[in-house]
C-alpha cells in the first residue's frame, strides 16, 4: 500500500429539510388550521480516529464527502427526518486544517477520538410555528439552512516514541531491523527508505515502545533536494530523536561534517524540532577494532563540542544495541512518572503549538514553490526553468 502522508479533501455537511406549508384536512372539520412540520437537520461531518489505519491513501480516491440532507416537513405536524451524519475514519495523529483559511482546526491522536467538523444545517421551520391569536391561517415557512461547506488539509504525523535521525546509509533501517520486528529495506546505497517506517520495540512483558524510521536527509534538503524534509514532520510528535552517525562512511566524508549538516538541515526546518531532546548514536563499529572505534567516537565528540548522551553500536552484529534500548526504555519511563507527578506545563505546550505552526508553514510553502514550478516562475540553479515532471519533490 502506497504511503500518503498528506491530502486535501472537501466535506460537505447536510443541508437542513425545508418546513411544510399545510392545513389540517379532516371531514366534519372545517378550517382545521395549520399543520405543516418542520423539516429535519441536515447531517453533520465527524472525523474519527483509527489505529489501524497508517496513511491517508484513501482520500486520494474519494476527496469529496457529503452529509444527508434532512428530510422536509409534512403535514399532520409532522417533523422530517434528519439527515445521517457522515464519520471519516483517519489515522492517529492526523492534524486538520482548513485549506482556505489556513486555519488549524485540530488533531485526532487517541482511537475512536470524534471531531466534529462541518456541522449540518438547522431544520426549516413549518407554518404551524407562526400560528398565533392573530394569525389564525399562517402561509409562512421557513427554509432550511445550508450545511457547512470546507475545503481541509490533512498531514498525518506517524506516533512515535523515538525518532531516527541521519544521513542516508547512516544506519537507519539497519538498526530498526535489529531492535524489532520491523523490515524496512536495507541496501548498500542512498535512499533505500522512501517511506517512514515505525517498529515495535519489546523488553519484555508491559516494556515496550516505538521507533520511527524515515528517509534519509542530505545537504539542501530544506530547499527540496534529495527528498526534500517533507518527512520531518514524523518526529514532531516524539520524546526522544536519536542522531546517528556513521563513524566509518563509505564515500570518504567525515563523521563531524555529516553531523552538522543534519543538524543545520533540522534548524532550517523547524526551530522547535530541533531543540528535541536527542541522543548521539555512532554506528558501524563493527568496520574497525573496537579500541580504534572508541577513539574515534572520543575524536569526533571532542571536535563537536557534544553534550548529548552517546552510544557505539553495531546494528549488525547486535553490539550495544541491547544497552541502547534499555536506556530508551528507563529514560521514556521515567519521563512518565515525571508527567503523571507534575501538570504539564505551559511551555511545553508553547513548544507544542510552535512545532505544528512550523511543520504547517513549511508545508505551506512547499505547496506555493510547487505552484510556481508548473507556472515556470521559479528557475533552476543553471538558469533555466525547471521542469516540473524532473524535479524529486512529493506530491501530496
């Protein structure tokens, strides 16, 4: 199944049944008055949240949703039906905008979550609502209202506890392979992962958690090259982002040169993201004797100044991996009981609202380059219009 992590769809709710226009026709009874019931409401729009589902692959083929409109009046007092609510399954972490206003409407995280998002219009009202003293054979009625009408943006963030950082061939997938039941490809040449990949990580009974894999990022990926930071937008939602870097890189590059454009590339798109708690794991140690590789990590953190706890493992061979997972899984406990003892506070909610803004801008502005590139406004580094069949960018 292909993977989409990005869709634009429109939803339309029902509109509201029209009141009726009638009087009450009996024999033996004359000028039985009105009777005409109010029409039904239209149905309204629900977003509802479904852990089974893992992309948004499904709205590339139906964009559009329409509510039932609410059935009209009738006579005997009679009130129509209303209109059946439509209920849109999306994957967890699904975050709504709407594509007009670039407003942010919400997101769907916990299973069977319910947002309603277009709500279906008010009934008609039937002439016996303006009966009166006065008024005695009412010929008034009331229309039913349009149900709302939006045009939405979806970006799904996939839920992970930890996210995997690094240059392609830096030993993403290699790793997620290792530590659980996940199979991501596994090559030796760049971009082997063209889709995130998530995994399941089990120590043992009720000690688990889940491990993000996506694409590599290479120099110039803010600015679309390679495939782009369209991706990044998967660690927005984890407690810990883990940097690998290949101590022993097969095209000759230096392990502090590679950190850093990681680590650029993640600023450039988002502040917030970057200011992640993150992990430093050297990998490969399996190309050199062990001694060598220790001395290597201890050059390359003296050289990068790092502060960040660091780990040497060999995703082949298995060597640290088993301590890298459990400190994983103590530093995610421990997080817990920290959350569970104290309230959540303000800034990490501002962090929380910044990171989407962000992720959302970013987005945004792909969209417009995008834009521009099929309008031929926007020109290659050689001068000459791009073309928009050529360029590597992911089309949501």
């Amino acid at each position: 199944m292909k993977f989409i992590d990005e869709a634009s769809i429109k939803v339309e709710a029902g509109k509201g049944g029209n009141g009726c226009l009638s009087f009450r026709r009996e024999k033996y009874i004359e000028r039985g008055g009105p009777d005409g019931g109010d029409g039904g409401d239209g149905g309204n729009v629900y977003f509802v949240g479904d852990e089974a589902l893992n992309t948004l692959v499904d709205f590339r083929f139906r964009p559009q949703y329409h509510a039932q409109t609410g059935e009209g009046g009738r006579g005997k007092d009679q009130t129509g039906a209303g209109g059946e609510d439509v209920y849109i399954r999306i994957p967890l972490g699904t975050t709504i905008f709407d594509d007009d206003t670039e407003e942010f409407i919400g997101e769907v995280s916990k299973v069977d979550e319910t947002m309603l998002i277009a709500r279906g219009g008010y009934h008609g009202l039937g002439n016996v609502r303006f009966k009166s003293s006065t008024n005695r054979a009412p010929r008034q009625t009331t229309p039913g209202a349009p149900g709302e009408v939006r045009n939405l943006r979806l970006e799904l963030k996939l839920i992970a506890d930890i996210g995997l950082l690094g240059l392609p061939n830096a030993g993403k997938s290699t790793l997620i392979r290792a530590v659980s039941a996940a199979r991501p490809k596994v090559a030796d040449y760049p971009f082997t992962t063209l889709v995130p990949n998530l995994g399941v990580v089990r120590l043992g009974d009720y000690r688990s958690f889940v491990i993000a894999d996506i694409p590599g990022l290479i120099e110039g990926a803010a600015g679309g090259a390679g495939l782009g930071v369209q991706f990044l937008k998967h660690l927005s939602r984890t407690r810990l982002l883990l940097h690998l870097v290949d101590i022993a890189p097969i095209d000759g590059s230096h392990p502090v040169d590679n950190f850093r454009v990681i680590e650029d590339e993640l600023k450039k798109y988002s502040e917030g993201i970057a200011a992640k708690v993150r992990w430093i794991v050297f990998t490969k140690s399996d190309l050199m004797p062990v001694d060598e590789a220790r001395e290597k990590v201890k050059e390359i953190s003296s050289e990068l100044g790092l502060t960040y706890p660091q780990y040497l493992i060999s995703a082949i061979t298995g060597e640290g991996t088993q301590a890298l997972t459990f400190a994983i899984a103590q530093y995610l406990e421990a997080l817990a009981e920290r959350e569970e003892a104290e309230e959540p506070d303000a800034p990490e909610s501002d962090q929380e609202d910044k990171i989407r803004e962000e992720v959302h801008q970013h987005s945004l502005d792909l969209r417009a380059e995008r834009l521009l590139r099929r309008q031929g406004k926007v020109d290659d580094d050689d001068g000459n219009d791009s073309d928009p069949d050529i360029q590597v960018h992911y089309e949501p």
